[in-house]
C-alpha cells in the first residue's frame, strides 16, 4: 500500500492507513505470483471476507511487506470492481 499510496495518486485508496479495515487497498496479483505473497494475514482474510469481487489471488496491500517479492510485479488495484492495472 505504501508504494501505491506514495507513487501513483489513486482515488480514496488506503481509508484506513494501514490497518486492513477498509478494503480500498485491494489489489489483485497475477496468478503466477509467488505463492508466499497470496497469504493473508492479521484483518485481511476478515476484510476480504465482507467484500465482492475477490478472488484467491486478491490482497489487501496494506498487509503485504515490502520486499525483494515485489520487484518487478504488477498488480491489479481494484476500485469499485474496477481494475487497473499498474
């Protein structure tokens, strides 16, 4: 979430700050994405949960670490059922 919310301007993305209440940071990964980085983690599974449109490879990206997994990896960051690929 912090890479998206610091380089790219994306409407009413990341409400809560961080805290994987809102939803609004929900991004899609490709499928081919290292099965490490589709696990959930603290309120994602529960926030993901009360939404529509997720699917198994679907993240909170507040909840992600940013780290070496993430070189190079384009997501889907999903507004209003929306994607956009970045």
């Amino acid at each position: 979430m912090a890479l998206i919310y610091d380089k790219l301007y994306v409407v009413n993305f990341g409400d809560c700050k961080g805290i994987g209440r809102c939803g609004t940071c929900h991004v899609r990964l490709p499928e081919d994405a290292e099965e490490t980085l589709l696990i959930r983690s603290g309120n994602e599974p529960n926030t993901l949960g009360k939404m529509t449109g997720v699917l198994p490879t679907s993240r909170l990206s507040c909840h992600m670490p940013i780290d070496e997994r993430l070189h190079a990896l384009r997501v889907e960051i999903m507004q209003d059922e929306e994607p956009g690929l970045y």
